[in-house]
C-alpha cells in the first residue's frame, strides 16, 4: 500500500492510502466490518492505472481515522462522511464511489442524498438495505445462523465478546464468510490493529447498535439516513460472492428491485463476502469495465 495520510472531513480526521494523480477524478472506496482501508489494496492501483484518483480512507471510528464527537454510527452518517470526503478531495461530478459491506451502505445513502455527486457506483456483499430490512424476519434459519453477530451486537456482552482470545471472533468470521479464501492473515491483523483499542472497537459495534436503534440516529443526518434506504438515481454494480457466507446468495435475489435504473446485478461465482481480494484480477476488470460505460 502507499503512504497512510490523513484529511479532515465532516469535522473527523480520516486515516487513508491513495494512487493516482489529484487532479484525476475521484475514485471513493470505502471498507466494512471487519475490514480496513487495506482491503483496497488490489484495486486502488488499477483505478490509478484507468485514470482515476483512486483514494481508500479507513471509516469513522476504525483507526487511525477518528472517533467522533457525537457517537454517530448511523448509516446516514458514513454516507454523509462519503460526501464531505468528496468535497474534501475536491470530487467533481465525475467522481465515482466504491463500497464493499458497510461501505455499500454508505454508498446507497451518498449516491442517494447526492446524486449530482456521483456518476457511477459499486456495491458489494451487501444489498440495499430497502429490500433487506423489509424482508429480515422473512430469511430462513441459515441466515438467521449466519447473523449471529448481529444479535450479538446488541447485547451489553458485545465489546466483551469480539475481545475475547486476541479477537478470535474476527478470524471466525473471516474463515466462515470467505471459506475459499485462505490467505486472510494480513488482512485480520490489520483489522486487529485498527480495532485493537477498546474505544475503536466499540465504535465499530456502533454501527449494529445504531442499525436497530433510532434513538441513537442524529438528526444532522436525516436526508441521508432516508437515502439509505431509498431507490436513487445514480447507476450502481452490484457484486455479491455465490459462497458468501455472511449474507447468503439466495438474500440477493431480488437485489435489481431496489438498485436505480440502469443498474446490473452480477453473482461472482466461487468467491465468498470478501470477493475483491479473493479475486482481485476479475473484480477489477467488472470495476473497471461498469465505469467506464
């Protein structure tokens, strides 16, 4: 990876690595749980190499990027980051925005609340949250299973648990939904890393707690909160692994319901949550080819 450095956006300072040239047009891409701005790490130089300046911050909370002052962990309010971090870097309407898990989610509520923003998207290993909140109690025992975690986070027990034995829960994790993937130990121990502070891995269970709880949403990121989880208007690639074993395939099947129009759903055959760094070389290319159309 380049050099960490560091911008101020949304009165947060923001950890990132970059390639590519300033003056290109902004490439946004923005990790999930459990992951860090090193997930990027194979795509960030081929959006350099397409003519983009291809930026990968870690997300509010995960360090070195800061923890905020008002607790928000919404969605509206990672959105909300996404946007002032295009500002901050100077995007233009040709800038185009990159989420893999909660970054998907923040990119359905920045594309969504500015669209004017944002000329083409991609989300991966999470499907608009329109269609899957609607549908949650509606999903079998299997992915009930496979959301353990969630149930998890929002019990007093959570920061206790994902603690526990060096943070054994983030390598299970990492094991059962990408279970193809087998050269995970540098990306766990950057999330270790990052997370490793008490008060860091408490704001990344912030983002669950406040997934089901209103009363700890702030109002300063309403329009986007409702963005979330609305149908917009910018383009997105919708990517999702067949071996998933967060959130099933089966989950994503009526994905194009809900994604804006002149959007593409693709199944990424043999690849499990962390798609883009089990097959970095394919991922690149559907990146690459979706925007440039």
């Amino acid at each position: 990876m380049t050099e960490l450095k560091n911008i101020n956006a949304n009165g947060l300072d923001f950890g990132y690595f970059e390639a590519g040239p300033a003056d290109a047009p902004l490439a946004l891409c923005l990790h999930g749980f459990p992951d860090t701005a090193h997930s990027w790490r194979h795509l960030l130089p081929a959006l350099a190499g397409a003519g983009y300046h291809a930026v990968a911050p870690f997300l509010r909370g995960y360090a070195p990027s800061g923890i905020p002052a008002d607790g928000a962990y919404q969605a509206g309010a990672i959105a909300a980051d996404a946007n002032a971090l295009h500002e901050a870097f100077g995007g233009d309407g040709d800038a185009v925005l990159i989420g893999h898990d909660w970054g998907a989610i923040a990119t359905y509520g920045a594309t969504g609340s500015a669209p004017e923003r944002w000329r083409r998207a991609v989300t991966m290993s999470v499907p608009p949250l329109g269609g899957v909140l609607a549908d949650f109690f509606n999903y079998d025992y299997g992915q009930f299973k496979r959301s353990f975690y969630i149930f998890l986070f929002q019990t007093p027990l959570a920061e206790a648990g994902a603690a526990a034995h060096d943070m054994a829960l983030i390598d299970g994790l990492w094991r059962d939904w990408s279970p193809g993937y087998e050269d995970a130990a540098e990306d766990i121990a950057h999330v270790k890393e990052s997370l490793r502070d008490p008060a860091h891995l408490a704001a990344a269970i912030g983002y669950y707690r406040a997934l089901f709880d209103p009363t700890r949403h702030v109002a300063a990121y309403a329009a986007e909160q409702e963005a979330v989880t609305a149908t917009g208007e910018t383009p997105i690639l919708y990517l999702h692994g067949t071996d998933d074993g967060c959130i099933g395939a089966d989950v994503v099947k009526g994905a194009e319901d809900h994604l804006p129009a002149g959007s593409r759903r693709e199944l990424v055959e043999g690849t499990g949550h962390f798609l883009h760094l089990e097959a970095p070389e394919r991922i690149n290319r559907e990146v690459l080819a979706w925007l440039a159309g």
